[in-house]
C-alpha cells in the first residue's frame, strides 16, 4: 500500500546548480523548510528573492549547515564533486536519510556525455560507504530538473526508479515523492544497483538529442 504521510518537514540541498536549486525551490513550494549548501552563499540573494513566499522557509548556508539541517538530506552535485560530504561532515548525516541525485558524468569529450567510472564501480555506493550512519538512497538522478517536482508527462508520470539498502529509507523516499507529485517509487534493489540508474543517464541524454527534448523519462511497462 503506498504511503499516504509525512512527518518531515525539514530538509538540507548540498549544491547551488540547476539540480540543486530546482529541488530547493520544488521542496519549498510543497512546504518544507530548506536550506541549501553552497561553497559561496552570498551568490545566491538572487535566486533566494525569486524563491520567497513559494511556500516552505528557504535559506542559504555551508553544506555543513545543509548537512545538519533536518534528517532528510539531497546530494545535488556534480558527480565529480561528491567530495562536499568530506566538507559538510560526516558525522552530520548520522541519521539522515540522504537522496542521491549525484551522477558520475564526464563531458571532457562534449555530449552526449560518457560516465566516469561504471561496471563495478559506482557513485552511489560510494556516497553510502562514506556516510556509513546514513540511509543513502538513489533518487532524482534519471530525470531533468523541469520534472524533479511536480512532474508533468503527457502519458502520466511513471514511478521514480531508486535504490537503496534501507528498506525504511526507500519508504520514507517514496512517501516523499508521493507529495512532491510521483505516483510513487520503483525499487530497483540496493544500493549496488545505483551503477544501472547512472548508466541509463547518457542513454537518456542520446533520446533527449534525438528527439530534441528534455523533459523525457524511462518507464517499465507491463
């Protein structure tokens, strides 16, 4: 039976780009009381006036102010910058349940991008193995920023694809997603199976080329 509350309210954006400022202002509009981590705050009154009122508080700090936030959290870097964990703490995660949207994207030969590392390794198992009190959980990361929150899909929105090695997490996760407009999630196994979510990133870019839009997603069909 799918969730139908939620107890959270308070919730930690680590990054200040596209990603990270699309989740901002989406959790907002449905509420939550956000603060999002940025290596320089001060760059971000702009984007902070445009976000005032949208429902939810909204504030900027350190990603170690982001990280102790609330005990939901969203890693929203670039793949090649999941070192701001090191910089947030640790041990300020002890608890939280983490939603990756990370991507290990390499663009150093143009688009559509390759991935860093794949195969038998991958970024979010990595991100779990260094936040060992936390419950990571692969989220977000197959969509654009446009459909994050509220998603619009002109044959319905499918269930978000994650992955997780908490069974709770994947829980709340999907309860989380019910209230920001998916129908829900679809577990894809652990936290392991985050090298099969990030690989299907570059295919996703290639149709988004070909068909020359973004606002596409991947659905199973029975």
């Amino acid at each position: 039976m799918p969730p139908s509350s939620m107890a959270v309210e308070r919730i930690g954006v680590l990054g200040s780009g596209d990603v990270g400022r699309a989740l901002g202002r989406g959790f907002a509009r449905h509420g939550w009381d956000v603060k999002l981590g940025t290596h320089s705050p001060e760059r971000l009154q702009d984007w902070l006036g445009e976000v005032e009122g949208a429902g939810g508080a909204v504030s900027v700090g350190s990603f170690t102010e982001a990280a102790a936030h609330g005990d939901v959290a969203v890693l929203a870097v670039l793949g090649e910058a999941a070192d701001v964990l090191d910089l947030a703490g640790p041990e300020n995660f002890a608890g939280t349940l983490v939603l990756d949207a990370t991507n290990p994207l390499d663009f150093s030969e143009g688009a559509p991008p390759g991935l860093l590392f794949c195969g038998t390794d991958l970024l979010g198992e990595r991100i779990q193995a260094s936040l060992p009190d936390a419950s990571v959980v692969k989220c977000f990361n197959t969509v654009s920023t446009a459909q994050m929150v509220d998603p619009s899909f002109e044959e319905g929105a499918p269930p978000m694809m994650i992955c997780g090695d908490d069974a709770e997490g994947k829980g709340r996760t999907e309860v989380i997603l019910v209230e920001l407009g998916w129908p829900g999630g679809l577990d894809v196994g652990g936290i392991d199976s985050s090298r099969y979510l990030e690989a299907l990133v570059p295919l996703w870019a290639i149709v988004g080329a070909k068909r020359d839009t973004w606002g596409h997603a991947f659905a199973v069909v029975e």
